[in-house]
C-alpha cells in the first residue's frame, strides 16, 4: 500500500475515532447518567467505548505526526532557525504526547 492510501486511512480512522469519543462522551454525561440506556448499553459500556476509544485516537495520532514528521520538522526548521530552540520545543511537545498518552495505560 502506498504512502498516501496509508495516510488516507488513518485519517478516516481518526476521524472516526474522534466521533465515537464525541458521542460515547455525550451519552455518558447527557443520557447515561440519568440511568437511562442507550442501544441497550449502560453507563458503565459506554464509558468503557469512550476509554477505548480514546486511546485508538491517542495511537493513530502518534502514527500521524511520525508519518509527518517531514513535514513538521520542516515547518520548525524555517520558523525557528536555532537549533537549540527547536529541540526544547520538540521536547516540549514529546512531553504533551507523554501527558496524553501515558494517563490512557491505567486502564488497559
């Protein structure tokens, strides 16, 4: 499979993946916590799908930002021509990957 077929298809799985955490998040906070069910699922399934849910679009944007990583280092490297500079803002965001990411493997 080419490049531009791949990067297609992790977009379309973001993207839904997005709206499954979108949705499941409304359920749980608008319509699961008055106990009602929704599709015959609880509060405790669609937290559960939200959870997962979120940690698939954690993953694929990792994925995402390592298939543009051209891309990225290029947009620093003309705005922030000091190289010094431009690895305290690569490190800065790795620590806001690991902020995001890390939380998610309690509850795997």
């Amino acid at each position: 499979m080419n490049k531009l077929k791949t990067n297609i298809i992790i977009d379309i799985l973001m993207l839904v993946a997005m709206a499954i955490v979108s949705g499941s998040g409304y359920l749980i906070e608008e319509v699961c916590r008055r106990g009602v069910t929704f599709l015959g699922m609880g509060r405790r399934v669609w937290t559960d799908i939200h959870i997962w849910s979120g940690i698939i679009l954690v993953a694929l944007l990792i994925v995402h930002i390592v298939f543009h990583w051209k891309s990225v280092n290029g947009f620093f490297t003309k705005h922030i021509p000091n190289r010094a500079i431009r690895y305290v803002v690569y490190a800065l965001l790795l620590a806001l990957i690991l902020i995001a990411s890390i939380p998610w493997l309690f509850f795997i």
